[in-house]
C-alpha cells in the first residue's frame, strides 16, 4: 500500500512510451489501411509528376529489389522489437553471415543454398550468442547489441583483409547472376508471361513474411514471445521459458538479417564487409511505421512491408523526380516524426474516450 | 484538549468510478502527540494518506493545516506547506549523499551553486534531532534500509516548518531491533513538539507509541481521535472490522483429511530466509497463510514455484519429493498455479487480447507438432472461462480496459485454463469493491469443492476466516502456528492475532 | 530486467576510474616501449591528443543525456551537419569565425533543445525521436555541404586549431575545458544536481517538487550544446569538412561513456571516466598504428572490451550473491520483543 500513486516520468520508462499501448484492437489495422492509402497516392503523384516512375526495368523493378530487402531487414529488427529489445548490431550480423556466405561461395566452392544456409545458420548463432549475453547478464539489449556492432565490424573487415585481395568474395556460384535479374517476366506459363517490374527475389521476402507471420499469428512460440515484450515478470509467471524466449528472438533476428545481407550480396554481385552498413536506420522505420511498439507486445508483418515501402517509394519517387539525396533524409525524418506524432496524438484521443489505461 | 489541532480533517469526501472510497471522515491530531491511523485493506486509507499527501484532491471536507485551510495541488505542495512524509517505499536517490537527500527539495543555493556548509549544516541538525550518526556525504546506497528510512524521517524534519509527520507502514521492512529504534525516535520526536501520524498494521507498535486513535472502516470513520488507553488490542480490532461480518451462508464443504495431502513443504527453508516452514494443503482443501506485511509469504508462494533458491527441506507434490526450477515445470508437470498479489504488475499482460492472457498457460498443451496453436481453439478456451468466471468483457479486449475486479478474474482464469491442481492464491481481493469481493469469495469456495487444493495468501482477517479451512500463521518468514477456522469470526481472529503478537 | 536490475548490475561496474587510470598508464608506457621512446616526443603526444578531442567531447554529450535515461542517436549527424554549416557561413557567407562558431554553438543547443521537448511533448522514445532528427540533420549537411569539402583559408580560427602549449593542443586543453565545466556543473549547480536526481530516482525527484521533464530538456540542450563545441573544434583542426563529417562519431560516443562506467538507466555519471575511456580508445589506435595492424582491429578491441566489462561485471555480482549470508530476518528474531506488547 503505497502512499503516493505518482506516474513514472518518461525518462524511466523503459522506452518513454507507457502512453502509447494501444488498447483499441482496430487501431493497427487502421494504421495499416492508412499507410496503403498514402503509399499508393504517393505513387500516384509521384507518377503524374513524372511518368518515368512507371519505368518497369529501370524504376520498379530497382525498387521492389529494395523493398524486398529492405523488408527482410525490418523484420530483423521486428524480431527483437517483439520481445521489447532493440537490435543495433543488426546490419553487422548481415555482414558477419554474408562473410561466411562470400567463405562458403570463395573458398569451399559450395553451391548458392547450400552457402545461404551456412549464412542463416551463422546469423542465428551471432543473434543467438547476442541474446544470451543480455539473457544471461539482463544488461540492456542496446549496450549488448551496440558493442557487439563494434566487434563484428572490426572482426569482419578484419576477415576480409585476410582472405581477400580487393575486400570482397567475388566468386559467383551457378544461379546467382539469374536472382539477381530475373523477373516475372521470365516465368511464363505458356504465353502469358508475368512483369517484368517484380524481381523474383521478391519470393525470399514473401517466404520470409510468410514464416514470421505464421510464427507471431499461429504458435505457441510466437504468442509468447509477444508476451515477453508486454510483461517479462507476468510472462515468467505464467511458465513461459523466458530466458529461451529472449535467446530465440535475438536469433531470428539474426537469421533474418542474414538473408537480408544474402539479397543484398546478390543485387550487389558481391560479399564485402560494407554489406548492411546502411541497414541500422531503416531497420526500425519500416517496423515502427508500420504499427510496431518499440516497447514490445506488438507487432505487424505486413505494416512493416508498408513502411518499408513507404520509405522506399518517398525515396525512389524524390530520386526520380531529381530531388537530391541532401533533401530526401530531411523529409524522411519529417516524415517519421509526423507519423509517430499522429500515431501519439490519436492513441491519446482514444485514451480520453474512456478507455482506462 | 483544548489546545487547536495541528491538522484537522473534516468530512473528507472521496468518490472514485462506483466507489465511494471516502464519505465522510474526520482526522483530528494535536500536536505533541502521536495518533494512529488504523483500517483494514479497503477501509479507506491509503485514500485518507493520498488526500493527506496531495496525491489527491477530496470530493468534498476540508483540510486545516495549524488553523488554515490547504488545497494541495502536488505531493510537492504538502511537503512545503509542512506535511512530512515517509512512505512505505524508500524514495531517495542512491547515488547522492545522505545530505543531498534529505535537502533535495530544497536545496541550499549561493549563485546558482549548491552551498554544501549550508546543506551539511541542516542536514546535520535534523539528524541530531532524531540522534543518527551517520556520515553526511556518504552515498545513500551505502546505507541500510532502516538506516535509509531514518534518514528520510530526518529530511521530513529538514522543512523548515515541518509540522506534522506522516510514516506509512515504517516498520515493514524493518527487524524488531530497528523497530524499537524507530518507536524510540518517534517519542524522541513526539516530546519535542512534532506531531506523528502512524499507519501501520502492527497493533502492538501501535499501542507501544500512539496517544490517540482513529480507525476507519467501509469509508468512515468509526473512532474518532480517541485516546487509545482506554483500549484493548481486541476491542480495536473489532472496531477495524466491525460486528457486521460473520461467517458465510456457503454450502457446506467437507475436506478428507484422512486422505494424504498433494502439496507439502517440509522444513523449507530459502535463499530469502524463510527457515523450517513446514505446511500442507489436501485436495478440497482451503489453507490460508496469514501474517503481516514483510512476513515472507509471497516470497514462500515464490520459492515453490522455483523462482528462489532452496536451500533446506523439501517439498512433495502428490507424495512425491519435487525439484522445481521454474513456473513452467510447477505448472507443467505439477499443475501448481499462482494467481500473483499484483495483478497489474505480474498478472496481466495488460496491451494483450483477453485470449492471450487467457490461453498463455495452455499453449503448451494444445499446440501441435509444428507448433500451430488453432485460434479457435483457443479463443473457445478464453470464451469458455470469460462465460464461466462472468467476466464483463469480449475475448477480444484488452486487459488493460477491464476494471480491477474483472482483471483479477482473468489473472485466474488463465490457471483454471491450465486444470491446476494446486492454486497459490496470493490477495485476490486487494482493491476490489465489495460486491465482486463476494463473488470472487464463493468462487473461490467453488474451486475447493470441485477439488482443488488452494493455498490463499490474504491480509484481510475477514476474508480469510470467511474462506480457508486452517489458517497458517507467519512470521518473520517463519510458521507461528496454525489456527483451525471455526468460522466464527470473533474466537478465529483472536486466536490468529494471538499467533502474530505471540512473544517467541 | 527491469530498470532497477540494469541499473545495480551497471552500478557495479562503477568506480572504475582506478582502473581505467592504471590500463591507460599502462598502456601508454608498454606503447612508449615498443616504440623506443617515440612516443614520447612531443608531435607524438601532439598527434595522440589532437584526435582524443571529439572522441571526449562526443562521449560527454552522449554521457549528458545517459545521465537522465535518455540517448541521443543524432550526436555525429548534429556535429557534421554543425560543422559543415560553420565552415560555410565562414567561407560563403564571409561571416567573421568568432560569430559563427557562436552561431554554431548555439544552433546545437536548439536542436537539443527540441529534441527535448519532442521527447516530453509526444512521449515518443527518445531513441526515435532522436533517430528522426539524426535524418534530417544528415540531410541537412548534405544540403549545406554537397559533395565539396569545405576549406578555411588561413587565420587565427586555423591557428588556433593547429596551435599547442608545451606539445598540448589547444583545441585539446578546450575540450577538457568543457569536461570540467559539466563535471563541476553536474556536481555542484542545482540544476546540475536536479538533473541527476531525475535520472537516479524520478519518482524521489518528484515527490522533492523537481520537474522531470526540465530535466529531460536541459540535458538534450546540454548535449547539443557539446557537440556545437566539437563542431567548432572540429572546424577550426580539420584540414577541411564535408559531408562525411560526424559519420562515424554516434558509435565511440556511446563506448566512451560506457567504458568510462555510466549507468544507461540514468543517474550514474562519470566524466573523468569517459575521459579515461575515450584515451584508452584513442590508445588502442596508436598500438594499431605502432604494430602497423589492420584497423578494424581498433573496433573489434573495443566491442570486446565492452561485451567483456559487461558480462564480467555479471559474473562478480552473482558471486557475489552466490557467497553465503545471513537472512535478514535472522537477527529478529534474537533482538528482544518490543516493548509494551498488546495488554
């Protein structure tokens, strides 16, 4: 029986969102609608104002590719973010399970999956090693994630100073060339061939939303890792292993950014240590945007294929429209901190409406 | 007395959603004087210490503080205007010295600077005050928790003008040494001229220090500033729950007590320091643990669960001696539940789905080979016990827009979803109005007749003779005895009370 | 693991200001050795310092907002974009350097500022928040700087950058200017205290009649306000600045502080330790250079070293904890019952 009832500033908690638990069960569908609505009017205009945005070859097909990666890597961090955890490592453990593609392609003259798997396999493990250590220490999941950030940088470029001469694994195995450029257009049935503007690679990030959806909506596993982030103490209370909880995720996260850094390897042509330097930031837009809480408890697959998409399409329409690169991250950032606002502002109105906290 | 009260409370007035926390209460203290503030759990004074404190605005009443009216708009503005408080929860900052603490609402300033001679200096007179010796610039953390709360105490005395003198629960986390410390610096205190009110649940602390008392029950106040001498610890208590209560028209319910019982703890002793607690619960059965606040029951329901270490005895589960590492092998393999004290906190996962909160204990059970777990199915498990338990709400809500009642519902549900065998049932009325309170009650009385063997860890006497079977008294994380229930409220509860005062 | 669990497991890693004392001598006379004396040459000492600036000074505006619970993720874009500008009000706009440098200063204490009040008004997570800003601030430099390097023609500003006393950088002697003005600000003024009783305890700085949410403000605005300083330092030293300035600065402000023992709940602070650690770094790059080693080496030492101190410091608390002692309520039971028991 405590005294005094006074609300934690936001300086305290956890990640300065207590407000932000969505107690409207349509809230993130709704979000999600709008997000639909607002990409599509964004190809729309960016179309009408430049028809070259229409480009099969030389606009959509780049920028599908993009998405496509780009979504396997928000999914990386939805991984984490699930459990309420961040993963700030996770364009590192794409280089990390990329170098031991580019290994397994360079040296040991393996076959394409037979390297992607060794890949998924070394990205589970550095995820895995990752969540244990904050398992084990229950240090905070960004002072883990951040230093182990440090040491696979230093321990990839160092790999690939070793074993390379130009810092990359450029050997190309059978089948590689085709992923990078096949499209719909080369799967025909009969006469009827498909688009040339969706990539076929676009079938790993379906496969990959396709099983991460399957886990967070249908198993056991999924439920309670959901649980973890909404409560660790009432998780733990109710039997949930949550220590194995923790460890799995940061190990999907893992494997995830492992095929993210497998797509990107392929659209590039080559493995280098620079692979998933630029996955940090996008890795959270496309999840957060797309309705999954920071805090953990919540997530939306397909919200961050939407968000990808949305940062995607902003992106590729301002290129095409000749707006430089300086412009674009300003309005990204805008972007982000409107839609965030939005999401406060709204999440507070239906708070008012007599919904108890 | 004649002199003017230092604090005077009048008709203070509380109404929350459905509630009516406060109607009408009157506090009167005089200084010099220690008065005690009494109730059992919902008899309205946490609500009475928040108006008190600032924490809340009263619906109606005034509040007079030394002849003049107060309207406190923050916890900040009763502190200021002389209200001291000490919680129940140390509130300090670790990493500060206990100087900076105690003056850190007001700190001792010279051009934007911290004057250190000026806060050492007033620091040190409020220490002397109530005669610690500790170092001034030793960090807080350094200290102990008796130490740490008398500290507090002396930052209460740091306000200029610090009137009056709240300690909510002071002792709870304190040993019998420390207590009578803390009782000596009270009177030390009392007879300088500081006015002292105690809220505690400790009667015999109460009648070793308090002048005057006033006890509340259902809202209101039942004694008011009455001189406590001319009581007895018994009469008291009747005046805390009242004649009203008497034992329950729930059918009657045999328990076997032949048959062997399917939970026993045999001189368990723990890492948190419960030492031979041994006890055992039957199937059908009702056993009650009772004790004071800090007498390591929730700690012992911990422990069985393998969430603390064991480091003596042991524990058998249908007859057989059992290892428990975790809540996931008490509940998978030993169908052992706990329905946690904190329902917000341990309980629920409040931004999930009732379905979640529901189902998390039986995924294990109906999942397939891949893991699949059908929604249906599930969500005919959550809508099978929200029908059963008549929670007021749709599966598909979220904890967190049900009222407190209907939480504590779903918090239990989800061990009714798993067929547990044994329930640890830790204060499931806490906060509750009255009419889900009886129906929890037959509830729970419900449970034990299909069977089940319940361990109910509950503060509120009433409740626990209305409910359990025996009751188990602790103490100082270990068993004092146990009580038979007879159901008849008055002859139980002494002997109980008897148990918790008795002298080792 | 709630914050309270972070927070006493990180505790334990305080103090180590001994410690990191003791490896960085040490470390400083094993390279001393290795290089027969090299490096104790006055343009070695020079050198080493020169680059231990911004590494301190990106440390103590990252350690600013730790100290309050919060993170600041838009330090290198904030200190590129900062430095870009000035160079170019100085260059294009033919601004005098004093003003500029002053416009500088005060343009990161804006923006820290608004990142503050975006953190208290939406409640979003700081770490968005500031993830937000970070992209536009990159956006911005690169707007300001293009694909150019921006370079000062020779004056007192360049002197200044280049100019040392006894071997000592000047630029060096500035940032340890401004580390002890925030250690003496964060030690003695009041609302320097506030602002760690915020991060301590909020709810005990509360119940004290602090504001929080201040607190979250100022400590923000100090941050950006740190980083218009190595903006400034940075102009002045630099050979010229452009639109990669600052890339690389968000991960070492991070490790300085850690390294150095700072609490990331909050609360705990220490700036002579995130000194030591941004030296310790800073040596790690020497030895590099002295064994002529690959330089990702620097970085993979350094995520060692904390993943290291990180489960070390674990594993001393558990043995701890393992080590046998007396339950409490032990004692109580000794100690003799209260007096005047019930009648």
């Amino acid at each position: 029986m405590s005294a005094v009832d006074v609300k934690p500033p936001a300086a305290k908690t956890r990640a300065g969102t207590g407000g932000r638990r969505r107690f409207h069960p349509s809230a993130g569908s709704a979000q999600r609608w709008s997000l639909l609505v607002v990409i599509i009017g964004l190809v729309v205009l960016f179309g009408s104002l430049q028809s070259a945005f229409y480009n099969e070859k030389l606009i959509v097909f780049p920028l599908l590719r993009e998405i496509a990666v780009f979504t396997v890597v928000g999914l990386a961090q939805l991984a984490v973010l699930s459990i309420g955890h961040m993963n700030l490592a996770v364009g590192r453990m794409a280089a990390f399970s990329a170098m031991f593609m580019g290994m397994a392609y360079e040296l040991w003259h393996m076959p394409l999956y037979v390297g992607l798997l060794i890949g998924l396999v070394a990205g589970a493990s550095i995820g895995g090693f990752t969540g244990w250590i904050i398992a084990a220490t229950g240090v905070n999941s960004f002072v883990v994630t951040l230093a182990m950030d440090f040491a696979l940088l230093g321990l990839v470029s160092l790999v690939y100073s070793e074993f390379t001469a130009a810092a990359a694994f450029t050997a190309k195995p059978a089948g590689m060339d085709e992923m990078r450029n096949l499209s719909l257009a080369d799967l025909c049935a009969g006469d009827v061939c498909g688009s040339p503007a969706v990539p076929q690679m676009l079938v790993f990030t379906l496969i990959a939303m396709a099983l991460v959806g399957y886990l967070y909506s249908r198993t056991r596993i999924g439920r309670e890792l959901l649980l973890v982030g909404s409560n660790i103490t009432a998780a733990e209370l109710s039997g949930v292993p949550t220590v194995r909880r923790v460890v799995g995720a940061h190990a999907m996260s893992g494997a995830l950014a492992a095929l993210a850094g497998f797509m990107l390897a392929v659209t590039a042509g080559s493995f280098t240590a620079g692979i998933g330097g630029e996955f940090m930031i996008p890795s959270f837009l496309g999840p957060v945007l797309g309705g999954t809480l920071l805090t953990g408890g919540v997530v939306s697959i397909v919200g961050t294929l939407l968000g990808t998409s949305l940062v995607q399409v902003i992106r590729q329409g301002l290129t095409t429209l000749g707006i430089g690169l300086e412009n674009l991250n300003i309005y990204l950032g805008v972007i982000l901190l409107l839609a965030l606002s939005t999401d406060r502002i709204r999440s507070v109105v239906a708070e008012r409406k007599g919904v108890k906290p | 007395m004649t002199t003017q009260p230092i604090l005077l409370a009048e008709k203070l007035e509380k109404v929350f959603p459905g509630v009516r926390a406060l109607g009408g209460v009157n506090l009167t203290m005089a200084p010099g004087s220690v008065h005690a503030l009494l109730g059992e759990n919902g008899a309205g004074k946490s609500t009475m210490i928040k108006i008190i404190t600032g924490v809340y605005r009263p619906d109606g009443g005034s509040l007079t503080l030394n002849g003049v009216e107060r309207h406190f708009k923050s916890p900040h503005d009763a502190v200021i205007a002389g209200i001291g408080v000490v919680h129940q929860e140390r509130n300090v900052v670790p990493e500060f010295s206990v100087a900076e603490n105690m003056l850190l609402h007001q700190l001792p300033a010279k051009a934007g600077l911290v004057d250190r001679e000026a806060m050492r200096e007033q620091a040190r007179r409020a220490l002397d005050m109530i005669g610690l010796d500790v170092d001034l610039d030793e960090p807080v953390k350094g200290l102990s928790v008796a130490q740490t709360q008398l500290v507090e105490i002396a930052k209460a005395l740091t306000t200029t003008d610090s009137k009056v003198l709240l300690l909510d629960e002071p002792t709870s986390a304190l040993t019998l040494a420390e207590t009578d410390r803390l009782l000596d610096v009270m009177r030390k205190l009392r007879d300088n001229g500081t006015s002292l009110l105690l809220v505690s649940h400790k009667l015999e602390e109460v009648f070793a220090i308090a002048d005057t008392v006033t006890v509340l029950r259902d809202g209101e106040s039942v004694l008011e500033a009455a001189p406590l001498g001319r009581f007895t610890t018994g009469e008291i208590v009747d005046l805390m729950v009242g004649r009203s209560h008497k034992a329950s028209d729930f059918p009657a319910r045999s328990v076997d007590r032949a048959q062997a019982p399917v939970l026993e703890l045999d001189a368990l002793s723990t890492g948190f320091g419960h030492r031979d607690v041994s006890l055992d619960v039957r199937r059908g059965e009702i056993v009650g643990l009772y004790g004071l606040v800090g007498a390591g029951r929730t700690e012992l329901a911990k422990a069985v669960l393998g969430l603390d270490r064991i480091v003596g005895g042991g524990i058998r589960v249908a007859g057989k001696d059992v290892k428990i590492d975790n809540v996931g092998t008490a509940l998978g393999r030993h169908h052992i539940g706990y329905v946690p004290e904190n329902r917000k906190t341990e309980g629920l996962f409040l931004d999930q789905p009732l379905t979640m909160n529901i189902a998390v204990t039986v995924w294990a059970r109906i999942r397939n080979f891949f893991g699949y777990v059908a929604k249906r199915r599930e969500r005919d498990i959550a809508e099978h016990y929200v029908d059963r338990l008549g929670i007021k709400a749709a599966p598909r809500q979220f904890a967190g827009q049900l009222s407190g009642g209907n939480q504590q519902k779903v918090s239990l549900a989800k061990w009714l979803a798993a067929d547990c065998e044994i329930l640890i049932i830790d204060e499931p009325t806490v906060g509750i109005d009255v009419r889900t309170k009886a129906a929890f009650h037959e509830l729970i009385w419900d449970l034990a007749a299909d069977g089940m063997a319940i361990l109910l860890i509950t503060s509120d006497l009433p409740e626990m003779v209305t409910l359990a079977d025996r009751i188990v008294v602790m103490r100082d994380s270990r068993v004092m005895g146990t009580v038979e229930n007879s159901h008849h409220y008055g002859e139980t509860s002494k002997a109980v009370i008897g148990l918790v005062h008795q002298t080792v | 693991m709630t914050g309270k669990d972070l927070m006493s497991r990180l505790r334990a890693n305080r103090g180590s200001e001994p410690t990191l004392l003791v490896v960085g001598i040490v470390g400083y006379l094993a390279l001393v050795l290795k290089s027969n004396g090299d490096l104790l040459e006055g343009n070695s000492i020079k050198g080493i310092l020169i680059y231990l600036t911004v590494p301190i000074l990106i440390g103590l505006a990252q350690l600013v907002v730790l100290a309050v619970g919060q993170m600041n993720l838009s330090v290198g874009a904030l200190g590129g974009f900062l430095s870009v500008w000035i160079a170019a009000l100085i260059v294009d706009s033919g601004l005098p350097p004093l003003l500029a440098a002053g416009i500088g200063i005060a343009g990161g204490a804006l923006v820290g500022v608004v990142n503050g009040v975006l953190v208290v008004v939406t409640r979003i997570n700081g770490f968005i928040v500031t993830l937000a800003t970070m992209t536009i601030l990159i956006g911005l430099q690169y707007r300001v700087a293009g694909t150019r390097t921006i370079t000062l023609s020779d004056g007192w500003f360049t002197d200044f950058g280049s100019a040392d006393v006894l071997n000592i950088p000047l630029i060096f002697i500035a940032a340890l200017v401004v580390a002890a003005v925030l250690a003496f600000f964060l030690r003695r003024a009041v609302p320097g205290r506030r602002l760690l009783a915020s991060g301590g305890n909020p709810l005990a700085a509360r119940l004290s009649g602090i504001s929080n949410d201040r607190s979250l403000i100022l400590a923000h605005g100090l941050s950006g306000l740190i980083i218009g300083v190595a903006a400034v330092l940075t102009v002045m030293s630099a050979p010229g600045v452009n639109k990669s300035i600052g890339g690389d600065w968000l991960l070492p402000s991070f490790a300085a502080p850690i390294i150095g023992g700072a609490a990331l709940a909050g609360g705990a602070v220490s700036v002579l330790g995130t000194i030591l650690a941004a030296f310790i770094v800073r040596l790690v790059d020497v030895a590099r250079a002295q064994y002529s080693l690959d330089p990702s080496l620097v970085n993979f030492t350094i995520g060692a070293v904390v993943l290291g101190t990180v489960v070390l410091g674990t594993i001393r608390e558990n043995r701890a904890a393992r080590a046998p002692k007396d339950p409490p309520k032990d004692t109580a039971k000794e100690a003799a019952p209260l007096a005047g028991s019930p009648s």
